[in-house]
C-alpha cells in the first residue's frame, strides 16, 4: 500500500467514524458538526486521490468548517441544548476521535516534510493544519459536552488562536 492509498483509507475511515458519532449524537447541533467534520474528511479523501492519480496541481477547496463549528455552538448556547455526557463510552469515543486527528495530523507532517514535490509538500502541510484544527475541535466538544454548565464558553480565548482555512 502506498502513501496516497494508506491516506485515503485513513480519510475513509475518519468519515466514517464521524458519521457514526453524528448518528450517536441524534438530532443536536453535535450531530451536525461531526457531520461537517465527516465531510471534512470526503474532502481530503478526494484531495489524496487527484494527487495519488498524478492530476496536475491538485488543490484543496477552502471551507469555512471553523466558523460553522462557531455558529452551530453559537446555536446550541442560545437554545440551551443540554450536553452533559455522563457515560463512559461518549467520552471515550470522542478522545478516540482526537487520538485520530493527532495521528492524521502527524502522519500529514511527517509526509509533508519527506515531500519532493513543492506542490505536493504545500497539499501535505495544509493538510496536516486542517487535521490540527480538527483536534482541536474534537478537544473543545469534549470540554464542552464535559462541563455542567457551559455558559460563555464559546466566547472562551481557546476558540481564537484558531486560523481560519
């Protein structure tokens, strides 16, 4: 298996486990941003494949996924959604979701820094600080879903040494 297949299937699967996090979560605003996140993943599947296939200069679409994760958690401040997880297994699924993005995040490093291709190196680094940002969210909704009471949360320091991308 080369680097471009091994990434993809670690995409894959990455999609696939937050989708099963987004149908756990039912109907909250949790639900949708592990949705987005799901779909964060496609994308860079898709990204590792025009570059896997050789595609002239493959780029990686902009997305916004920051500020939405900002607005759906916005959403649920002001309807007061109740996300107080007591069990176990929600904790221990969401930091195996974190354990996933530091890994995806080092692996897109570790590739970026072996690069060749200047190209190839820039898709690898960017993909690797997306991953970044992803743990980083998956930290914050873990922290959030943790706290009894999250209040201004949201207006928390942490969500602002986070770069758009």
């Amino acid at each position: 298996m080369n680097i471009y297949q091994f990434a993809m299937q670690m995409e894959k699967d990455g999609e696939e486990y937050y989708r099963q996090l987004a149908r756990e979560a039912g109907g909250s605003g949790l639900a949708k941003i592990f949705t987005m996140l799901a779909d964060e993943e496609v994308k860079h599947y898709q990204t590792v494949e025009r570059l896997n296939r050789k595609d002239s200069h493959p780029q990686m679409a902009d997305t916004p996924l920051l500020a939405n994760v900002k607005n759906v958690f916005s959403a649920m401040r002001d309807e007061k959604e109740e996300l107080h997880i007591d069990t176990t297994a929600a904790s221990n699924s969401y930091r195996k979701a974190c354990a996933i993005e530091a890994e995806s995040e080092k692996f897109y490093q570790e590739k970026a820094d072996q690069a060749d291709n200047e190209h190839e190196r820039q898709i690898f680094a960017r993909m690797a600080k997306e991953e970044a940002n992803h743990l980083r969210i998956m930290e914050s909704i873990l922290e959030f879903v943790s706290r009894p009471e999250p209040g201004n949360w949201l207006e928390d320091a942490e969500w602002y040494h986070l770069e758009e991308y």
